[in-house]
C-alpha cells in the first residue's frame, strides 16, 4: 500500500461561513474530510492551470492556418534574408 506523503506545511484561509457549508458538504458527499477535501479541490485546481498555459489552443481555421503555413511555406522576408546571411557571416563562417 502506497504511503501518503507527509503534510509539513499548513494553509489558512478565510471564507464566508455560506462557502464553509457548501465545501463541507461537498467533502460529506465525497466522504473526506474537510481538509483532504480542500486539498485535493486545490490540487486539481492548480495542476488544470499548469496544464492550460501548456496547451495551445486553435479554431479550426487557425488550425487549417498553421497546417497550410508548415506544407506550403510563403517565401522568405528580406528581413529573414539579411538576418540569415549576418547569422552565417557572424557565427558559420567565423567558427
């Protein structure tokens, strides 16, 4: 059986006794207690976020964008052109 980790770390925080009884009852519902049930609400809570600022998301027709744009590449600005050629004169070529 796996161990729980060990909880070191104590969070407070202040809540309208009306936000009190709902998160209790849910934890009743859930059959945890209080703390575990905040715990665990918090944890999901912060790991969808990390996951969000992961995740791009796309239309379909930015999707159908990007998929034109990676088969069917438009030329090279001039811009692209100079920094490509002062790239190779200053970091190939002097290797």
């Amino acid at each position: 059986m796996p161990q729980q980790p060990t909880r070191s770390t104590r969070l407070e925080a202040r809540i309208s006794p009306d936000t009190l009884a709902v998160v209790k009852r849910a934890a009743e519902i859930q059959g945890r207690s209080l703390s575990d049930f905040v715990v665990a609400a918090a944890q999901e809570a912060a790991q969808r976020t990390i996951e969000e600022t992961q995740i791009i998301r796309l239309s379909i027709e930015d999707q159908k964008a990007v998929a034109e744009s990676i088969l069917n590449p438009p030329e090279p600005a001039s811009a692209l052109r100079r920094a490509q050629k002062s790239h190779r004169r200053l970091v190939v070529e002097s290797s």
